[in-house]
C-alpha cells in the first residue's frame, strides 16, 4: 500500500536544464521548487496581502498587471539555486548568490523570457516532484 500523502514532494528542488530557444543545453542548470510549495505559497499570500491593502487605501490596480506581479512572485520564489557552469547573464554567472536580488534580475531582464519560460514549465510541472530526489538534484538554500 502506497501513502499518497508522501506522494509529491513540493519543496524539494528539481533541476531545470536550461537550453537555447533552439533547443542547445547551454550548461546552466537552475533548480526550482513546485510553485505549490510552501515557501511560493508564503510570497503569493504577502502579494495578494499588499494588493488589498493598497486597494483599502483607494489605489487600484489593473487585473493584468495584478496576474503579472503573481507569476513574477511565482517563478522568483520558485527558485531554490542555480548553477551557471561557465556561462554568464549580465552580472550573474560562477559564484553568483542566488539572492533575492539576482532572481529578480533574472525574472525582470527582458532578454530573459525563454529562460523565464523553462523555469515556469519547471516549476508547474508536478510530475518533477513526485518519486526520490533525482541522483545529480543538489540541496540549495531553503532561504528566500
């Protein structure tokens, strides 16, 4: 008999190997979380709170840019590590900390939709967190 509760595991990190929009490995690796999981959870409530809050203060905001800012929440928190191998994106690349700050720089860069758009398939994509942890998925930092 199998526990289905055990059967996805949301918080743990999955790698995404990113490639070329021709489809070339380009030999960074970025691991995410499920955007179910808690910690994108978290971030999606403390959006949803600032939205409500600046709504009671009589700002509004359009809906497209409401749904805009939640999947820029999504994939920025959906980040766990990273690896850039030997390649490099504006300042980020070997060694870059994988802050805050450098997952916004990734997600707001406007060169960087095909790589924004491997992240998000990553991290929607629940069969990547069922089963084990895949053999070569490093342990990053549960900080965000």
């Amino acid at each position: 008999m199998v526990d289905l509760s055990k059967l996805v595991e949301y918080d743990r990190a999955h790698p995404v190997k990113i490639h070329t929009p021709n489809g070339d490995d380009v030999g960074i690796t970025i691991y995410v979380v499920s955007q179910d999981s808690k910690r994108v959870v978290d971030a999606l409530r403390e959006n949803q709170a600032e939205v409500w809050s600046k709504e009671a203060a009589g700002e509004e905001k359009r809906f497209v840019d409401v749904v805009a800012d939640r999947s820029r929440a999504i994939l920025i928190h959906s980040i766990d590590s990273w690896d850039w191998g030997e390649q490099t994106f504006g300042h980020l690349g070997e060694g870059a900390e994988c802050s805050v700050e450098n997952r916004e720089f990734l997600i707001d860069h406007p060169n960087a939709a095909w790589i924004r758009d491997q992240i998000a398939e990553g991290c929607a994509t629940l069969a990547n967190f069922t089963g084990g942890s895949p053999k070569n998925a490093r342990r990053g930092s549960k900080r965000t």
